[in-house]
C-alpha cells in the first residue's frame, strides 16, 4: 500500500506494527546525483557516470533525466553516446560518493543499530519494534528519507516484514518514493507481479516457469513443489516462500564474506598468453590485498573470463590449504588458463575470486604411521616472499594503493575502460569493498 507522506494525519493515526519490519533504501540514481548536487549547473540536465566510449566503457549510472532517452545502467557507453548525444558526461568521484554513502548509512544507524549494506547505495535496515526501536516503522522510515532528502539528495525505501518485500517494494515508487507493505498484506502485494521481480529468478529460470504457464509470483507460490525443484533445485522452498512474503533471512550487521574478487575489463582484447598471465597477475595482486586487509585467506581459487562475443566461462581449483597471497595462488590461476581459454581466442575481461574461507581438516599423512585429520593451518612461506608483502602493504597503507606497484602494472595502465568501478580499489578506504564488486 503506498499513500502520500505529506498526509500527516495517516502518519500520526497508524495502527501498531505487529512482527518484523524491515527496509531497504535505494539511493536514486546515486552517482548522478551526486554529480548534479556538486555541479548546479548539472541539474536537470541528462548526466551519466560512466567510462569511455571508445574504450569499451560502461555506465555506471546516469540521471532521470538521461533515462528518458532509454540510458541504464551496465549500457555499453557507445550505445548510451548514440541514444543521447547532448547528455553531460563524468568519469565519477569514488571518494565523494563514498563520504556521502557514510552519512546515509549513519542516518540509518541513528534509527536502529541493525544494518545490513549490500552495496555503496543500498542497505536493509531492521528497525521491528523492541528494544532498538521504539518508533512506529511507518514514520521512521520516513524520518530517515527526510534526512536523507537534507544531504541534498533522495532516496527510496521499501518497508516490509521481510528483506525481499523491502526490496522489491523500495522499487515501486522511483525515484523518491517510499513504499509500505503492511502486515498480512505481502500476497496482496507480491501475487500479481511478474515473476522476474523477485531476486533468484534469472532469465533462464523465467523462460522455463513461462513454459509451465507461470507468469506472476501467485502462480509461482502455488506451483507444484516437483516443479520449483527442476527449477530452482534445493532452493525450491526458499523461492516459494519468498513469492508468498515469509520472512526470509535476518538482516545481519555483520554479513559474512563469502568470496573477495575483482575484475577488468580491457580496452582493447587480450590475446597472447603472457599479457592473459600478466593482467592475471595484476588483478590477483589486488584481490590478495583486500584478503589480508580482511584478515580472510581461501581455499577455492576462481578464474573468470570473457570473451569477445560477450560469453563468459569461468574455472575454479580447490587447495588443501588457505591463501592470502597472490605468489601462492598466481600459479593455480596460470594452470585455469587451459580451461576457459586456446591459443587465438580473445578475452576482454578477466576476474579472479577467492573463496571458501572456513577452516577445514586435512589428512597429514595418507601412508605414514597417522591418519588424524586436524584442522589446517595457514601455511608458512619462505620469509623473503612474506616480507615483501607485507612491506608492499604498509607503504600502501600510508601513501596510498598506487604508491608502489610491479612493472607489469603498467603494461595495463591505459587498458581500463574508465569505468569508475574498475577504479574503487585504488582508494584508501573502500565502504565495502566485496559488495562493490
């Protein structure tokens, strides 16, 4: 149910929320309004955050303004060039975007300490009544798009009792908009929307429900179990009670990291299997870095691909033991190459991922005397290596990401195709550096 928040009657006679409430708040069009908040000038006119045009950049964001001319995010920036060719074009500031994100997220936790961010410009927050919250929901969450609106820029919120009825509500009323799902109305709500609203249903699984006749998240909550289960497999309950409003999982302050990745995508292809290893290297360097600024090492180790015609294949390798390091795992990355690439294909981006981070056993000695599995240990390298690290990381620490580097960095220092979310580790202090990814 959406209603008007100017009507202050409605706010002050609301009836007592009873169970969870969630929210989730979407900066509208973040980046481009930042850039319209510092540029005056800007406002009102179409604006897009974005990389080059002539090297295969992309949009990062752009304002209303330039939606109307059917720009979006993730557009090739020659494609978006072509539909508006009079729009006012920026590569972005990360650090200012990242200083205003931090004081919406603090404006969030001034209502509830129970903050979930899932990226620069978007958060769930659990403010259900209890001991964090004594407030009705309905007026803190508009508090919160008040002073939201006084930094000078808006958002949208979506209030529900579960984290996908926040979200797909805060989608509704864009942009500055704010959405309420009351409790016992989440099928009213949720029944006739098209089944590709809800998070988990891709454009493969859309195909297939469309197949079987189903069209809208009615259908889909009713649809027989057998069927959800060729689906979406062990996820099959998890959908359904998503599509019928059942609280799905908590809103957790401190989200677990389940995977540190970072990706490239090149101006021009690449080709020769050395230059593939070389940006390997370089992107591997980054990752390792993040790792051990988490404290975080894996044991599964991701190499992902795409190629010229924009397909995409990826290889992963699992060790017995955990690594933060880029010297550690550089080779396992360099034997993936054979899986997603041969000689003569051409690759635009590459990616590197590393995950499975909870200790496991590992057999010490399958012939010897001994067959007690303990847990492994992060594994000690030679001290050379190690120091050198380690050293790399504190001038990093003090100077900044690009006060030392390696040679080969600079074979690639003119490939990016200036899209500002290849450029967010090369700040001093990513907002959430997993979630940016």
């Amino acid at each position: 149910m959406e209603y008007e928040l100017t009507d202050l009657e409605f706010l002050e006679s609301l009836a007592p929320w009873e169970g969870p409430a969630i929210i989730l708040l979407d900066l509208d069009a973040f980046f481009a309004s930042v850039e319209q908040l510092d540029h005056p000038e800007w406002r009102g006119k179409p604006v897009i955050v974005g990389g080059d045009k002539d090297r295969r950049g992309v949009v990062s964001t752009c304002s209303y303004e330039a939606r109307r001319f059917g720009v979006r995010s993730a557009m090739p920036s020659a494609q978006a060039a072509r539909l508006c060719p009079n729009a006012i074009w920026t590569p972005g500031n990360f650090p200012r975007y990242i200083a205003l994100s931090k004081q919406v997220m603090q404006i969030m936790t001034d209502a509830s300490p129970r903050l979930q961010q899932v990226s620069i410009d978007e958060a769930f927050l659990d403010i259900s009544p209890g001991r964090f919250v004594k407030d009705h929901p309905v007026r803190l969450a508009h508090q919160i798009r008040a002073r939201v609106a006084e930094l000078g820029i808006t958002c949208s919120i979506g209030l529900g009792t579960s984290k996908s009825v926040a979200k797909i509500a805060s989608d509704r009323d864009k942009p500055n908009g704010l959405t309420v799902v009351f409790p016992g109305r989440e099928l009213d709500f949720l029944s006739p929307l098209p089944i590709r609203t809800m998070s988990g249903v891709g454009k493969q699984a859309e195909k297939r429900l469309h197949e079987f006749g189903i069209f809208t998240l009615g259908e889909l909550a009713a649809a027989d179990e057998g069927l959800l289960r060729g689906v979406f497999g062990k996820n099959s309950t998890l959908m359904r009670n998503r599509c019928l409003g059942i609280n799905d999982s908590a809103v957790l302050s401190d989200d677990e990291v389940k995977s540190v990745s970072n990706e490239m995508t090149f101006s021009t292809d690449l080709i020769e299997r050395r230059e593939i290893e070389q940006s390997i290297s370089m992107i591997a360097a980054k990752v390792a870095r993040r790792l051990r600024r988490k404290g975080l090492a894996g044991y599964t180790i991701s190499l992902k691909v795409r190629y010229n015609d924009l397909t995409i294949a990826n290889a992963q390798h699992t060790l017995d033991h955990p690594v933060d390091d880029e010297h550690d795992f550089n080779p396992v990355l360099f034997n993936l190459i054979d899986q997603v690439w041969q000689p003569g294909i051409k690759l635009r981006l590459v990616g590197v991922g590393i995950s499975s981070f909870d200790e496991r056993p590992q057999q010490l000695n399958l012939f010897g005397d001994s067959l007690e599995l303990t847990p492994q240990r992060k594994p000690v390298q030679q001290k050379p290596k190690r120091s050198l690290v380690e050293a790399t990381d504190k001038v990093k620490d003090r100077f900044g990401e690009d006060a030392v580097g390696y040679g080969r960095e600079l074979r690639f220092k003119d490939r990016d195709t200036g899209t500002i979310a290849q450029k967010k580790d090369d700040y001093k202090d990513p907002l959430n550096p997993d979630s940016l990814s």
